[in-house]
C-alpha cells in the first residue's frame, strides 16, 4: 500500500498515527536545517516535516538529507511519519489539513519532475500563465486545485442526471460516432473510409436522427451524454466538439419534455447544492422575448426591461428620432431605476454625465449610431434634448416607462430589429457595469413560440429556426398557410441569459416531414439520398415523441461561474482549434494519404508558396 491516508484527509484525531502520504512536492522551505514540505495530491495538502533532532534513533539521516536534496518542485514522493499537532501560532485555518503536520521517518523519490513551465501552487494574487501555455502543458493545469474542482463538479453535475434520469426509466443508448453526413445547421467533419475508397463517414453534429430511431425502434426514453462535433468556423468559447446531455422520449408534448428536464435539473440541484430548485421555470415566447429583453436568451435576473416608444416619440420635433422613423424605424427605451444605480434621487453620482458620455461612446462602438437619455427629476425630464419633446410626450414617456425622480431614460432608435438587438447589448452592458447579477440566484427560462423557419442572414432563403426535425404546432402545414407565421412545437431552456438546451416536439408523421424538407428547397432527389432511410423508419409507425438536448459545457461553466467553457473541459483545443498538447489538427504521411486514396491539395500550396 502506497498511502494510508490521502493528503487532504488527516485531522486533529489522527495526532500519534502512523501514515503513509504520497503525492507531489508543491512547496518547500528549510527553516535553519528544518526542512518543511507541502505533499499535494488530488484531495489536499499536509505539511510534512524533517526535524534532524526529532527523527527516531534508527533512521539513516545521511540518506534522508541527500534524498530531500533530490527533491524538486513536483517531484512526486511518498512519506511515512507520525501526525503531530503543529507549533502553535503556525495552524493554517484555510487548509482542512492545517492543524496537524506529519513529521517525516522516512521518504522515498517515486519521481522527479522537469522545471516547471508554470506554477501549479495558487498563492495569493499569483496570475495565471497565457492559456495557449495551459492547454499546451494541460495535465499539469489539472494540477491546480481550481481546474481539479472544476472537473469534479463537472462529473457530481453528470453523475446526479444520471441517477435521476435512471429513476425516470431513461435508458442510456450509445448512438454511433461514425455516421452518414447529415445537414443539421452547422458543417460536419468527415472522415474518409479506407476500406470503400472515395467513401466519407461524417461525425455527428447531434445523435438527432438515430435518438428519433429509437423511438421508431420502441427504445420509448432515451439519454446519452453525447460528444458531437460541428467543423463551425472558430468563434468565441465554441468548441469543434462538445459533450450535449441528449434525451429523446416516446408519446411525450412539448409540456411532457420540459417537465421531465425541470425534474432532472430539480434533482441535480438537491445533489449538487442541497438546495431546492423553483419549477415549474417560468416561460416566455420568442416574441416577448425580443421585444421585452432584445434577445432569444434573456437573462431575467434583472429588470431594465425593453418598452417600444415609437409611437409616443413620432410627435416629437427630435431630428435624429424623426429621420428613423421616416425609414420605418423603430425607438425603445430602457428606464435606468435610480436604486440601481444606487443614486439617490437626483444626485448623479452613480450613472452621471460621463458615465452617460461613456455609455453613448460604447453604443457608437457597436454600431448602434447613438445614444438619447433624458434624467427624471422632481420637474419632470431634463436633458439637453428635452426641448424637442412636447410635454404631452415627455410625460407619455415618464408613464410608459414608470419614471421616478432620479431615474435615467435611454432610447435607442434603428430598425426595428437593430433597435431590440441593440436594447439587449444595451441590458447586458448595464447589468455588468452595475454588477446587477451579482449574489442573483440563478434563473432558468424556457423560451417557446419560435417561429418554425427563418431567412438565412447572407441568402435570404428559407431555413429552420431550429433544424429540420420540429413538428409545426398544429402537427402539419397547410398548403396556402403563410410559412413564415408558422411556429414550431419547441422549445430552449436558457441559463442567465445563455442558451443552454434546444428541443422540440419532433415530425413523426412523414408526409410533414417531406414538406419540410421541400419547404426548404431539397429536390425529391435530393431528399432521397440524405434522408431518404430516415423517412423510411417514420414510415413504419413512429410513435408522436419529443427530446431535447442540454450543453453541458455550458451549463458546467455557467454554474461554475467560469469566462469560458475551456474551464471545464479536460483537454480543449484552444481558440484555434488546435489542441496544443499533442499538436493536432495534424497533417498525415503521404502513405497514409495513398491508403485512402487521397490527395491533399493544401500541401502542394504550402510547397508551392515556399
Ligand atoms: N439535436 C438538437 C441539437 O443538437 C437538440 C434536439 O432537438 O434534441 O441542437
């Protein structure tokens, strides 16, 4: 046995015990020929000690003291010794392990560490190293107490989904990783097949189709904790593959998923925090959403909400209000409460004129052309433009948006899209700058009622909103229907202000399915070839049945309160895609190319380009 106890385990009752630590070298001192060192493994820290006068008659202190001497940071060893109480004066109450210390008998070097390319010890105010340096040495990243946590709550979070969907009579299904490429939304990575020349395999995106096949099969619940892949551009804190916890389920509405997810989530709370979690979460549609919030993904954890003016401000003489409107534009106010901003009623010291300047130089940043803020005050509204706006309207606007004295009013004005999108930017920004979030519980919210298809941004043609597997709230679509009014049967759990799951009621009925397919602009050919199988399996009596899949990344980092999900992912690939550690994306040997029957063009550029 290589340790009796681990390193984060010993207390005041083990004072007098023999033990047996072993773990890495995380500090050490020599106080006058004392030699103190920090052992350091995946539970704690215990100080162990070489006392020369203290050590038993027998032992070989020469051996020791050139062995301590081989010891560097991180050199992994192993100890047997007595606990003691510590010196007085020298307990460290931070650590669980403070009040006792081993006094060393012996010790062997199990190994030696290299120079470190960073410290793994957190000390007070210690920065960590450039990310690209983490990654590239992640495995001793994990090292740190911090990324060590990190994973472990990660595994309690799955661990408690688990038992609770057990409980719910999920079965968990691996679905297959090697799969015919799928358009879900995004690109899929491919991968070529040796042994069919000229033949690609894709990675999935989502288990979407097979977790639908389940059910066609009579699986009736299913779960995954599935890692799925989307070969997207390199955006900020996406990963090219991420782990979705995937749920499908038999004979279910949209009302049956929610419910059974609020359950699971309630469970995972109890296990994780000991805490009761509030369900049924509230619900918002898509329209509200926008109109109220400017985003599909409101954080509700604080007020500042969104109100249309347009039709209060067009009596205004103000020309920049006047020439948006000409366009068809659109105004929304925000209404900034004095106690938010923790002023007291007139006083400007919290959100004042150059916080305002400021703030109307951040809206020029993003686009947004600017800014109009009017101040409430014991007289009414007062601000450098107030003079442009009857009476009749500034006093609309003090009801509209609830106005008190103190209170700050800002108006953002644009499209009518640009105008919410940027009202929502507008939220967020506040809610940071006011720490409006801060000591908030967090808050779940399913948003439904999206509409069933939407214009891709750069074509304008017709795509899901989703993907191509919602049902229509009515189960069909008619043949004269107006598409773009059509709402799908789905729904999005978002985490303060993040989306973290995407679901929905899914076609069962093929004929519906097809139309969707050719709603889209797919051929019959087309259809045929990429999803001609699946239309198949819902051919032969597909039960009605709904999923949805939750982003544990996501949710992990946001629970965790982490900047970016790479914080909860054991080995992530870096901004770039690149995993630092072993070098890949990688290029391959031309052999291997020749087996595949390939030919790999980007490398006769590189030569070309030298
Ligand atoms: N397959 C979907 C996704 O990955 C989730 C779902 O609809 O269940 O977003």
């Amino acid at each position: 046995m290589m340790r009796t106890h681990t390193c984060g385990e010993l207390r005041a009752e083990d004072i007098g015990k023999h033990v047996e630590l072993a773990g890495w070298i995380r500090f050490s001192r020599d106080h006058g020929g004392v030699l103190f060192f920090d052992v350091a493994d995946a539970y704690g820290t215990t100080q162990v000690v070489y006392d020369p006068e203290g050590i038993s008659e027998g032992a070989d202190r020469e051996r020791l003291e050139k062995l301590f001497k081989s010891f560097g940071r991180e050199s992994v060893i192993s100890v047997h010794g007595v606990v003691r109480n510590r010196v007085p004066g020298t307990e460290d109450a931070r650590n669980p392990t403070g009040q006792v210390e081993v006094m060393i008998e012996d010790s062997k070097l199990l190994n030696s560490s290299k120079p470190l390319p960073f410290e793994i010890a957190e000390q007070k105010g210690s920065l960590l190293p450039s990310e690209d340096l983490r990654l590239r040495y992640r495995y001793l990243d994990l090292r740190r107490v911090q990324m060590g946590n990190n994973l472990r709550f990660r595994h309690r979070l799955l661990s408690a989904a688990r038992r609770a969907l057990d409980a719910e009579g999920f079965v968990e299904i691996e679905t297959p990783v090697l799969v015919k490429e799928s358009p879900e939304g995004a690109r899929s990575f491919i991968v070529p097949s040796r042994i069919s020349p000229g033949s690609f395999y894709a990675l999935p995106q989502s288990p979407q189709l097979y977790k639908q096949m389940l059910m066609v099969g009579g699986m009736d619940k299913y779960y995954q904790v599935a890692r799925c892949f989307r070969d997207e551009d390199s955006r900020a804190d996406r990963q090219p593959e991420f782990t979705q916890l995937d749920i499908e389920q038999s004979f279910v509405d949209d009302k049956d998923v929610q419910a059974v997810v609020e359950k699971i989530l309630a469970s995972v709370w109890r296990s994780v925090y000991g805490k009761e979690l509030k369900t049924p979460f509230p619900r918002i549609t898509f329209y509200d959403a926008m109109h109220r919030y400017g985003t599909d993904a409101p954080d509700t954890r604080y007020g500042l909400e969104l109100n249309d003016v347009t039709d209060i401000v067009k009596d205004a003489k103000y020309e920049i209000f006047q020439r948006i409107l000409g366009k068809g534009g659109r105004v929304v106010g925000v209404n900034v409460k004095a106690e938010l901003t923790k002023a007291t009623p007139t006083d400007e010291s919290a959100v004042g004129r150059n916080e305002v300047d400021r703030l109307i130089e951040w809206a020029k940043s993003q686009g947004m052309g600017g800014l109009t803020w009017m101040r409430m005050t014991k007289d009414g509204l007062q601000s450098n433009i107030v003079k442009y706006f009857p009476k009749e309207v500034t006093q609309a606007l003090e009801a509209k948006l609830g106005a008190e004295d103190g209170d700050l009013l800002l108006f953002l004005a644009g499209s009518e899209i640009a105008a919410l999108k940027a009202g929502g930017e507008l939220r967020r920004k506040l809610a940071r700058d006011l720490k409006l979030t801060e000591g908030k519980d967090h808050q779940f919210v399913w948003l439904v009622g999206c509409p069933l298809f939407q214009k891709d941004s750069l074509t304008g043609q017709l795509e899901p909103f989703h993907h191509a597997f919602v049902c229509p709230t009515a189960g069909h679509i008619g043949e004269d229907e107006d598409i773009w009014a059509i709402q799908g049967m789905s729904y999005d759990l978002v985490l303060d202000g993040s989306e973290i799951g995407s679901g929905s009621v899914r076609c069962h009925d093929p004929a519906v399915q097809r139309r969707i397919f050719k709603l889209m602009g797919m051929s019959d050919e087309k259809i045929e070839r990429e999803f001609g199988y699946f239309l198949e399996a819902l051919g032969f009596g597909a039960p009605p049945h709904g999923g949805i899949a939750l982003g544990v990344d996501r949710l992990v980092s946001i629970l965790l309160g982490c900047e970016s999900i790479r914080e909860v992912i054991a080995f992530p690939k870096n901004k770039k895609f690149q995993s630092l550690m072993d070098g890949c994306p990688d290029t391959v040997e031309e052999a291997r190319l020749a087996e595949l029957q390939l030919l790999c063009l980007a490398g006769d550029e590189e030569e070309k380009n030298e």
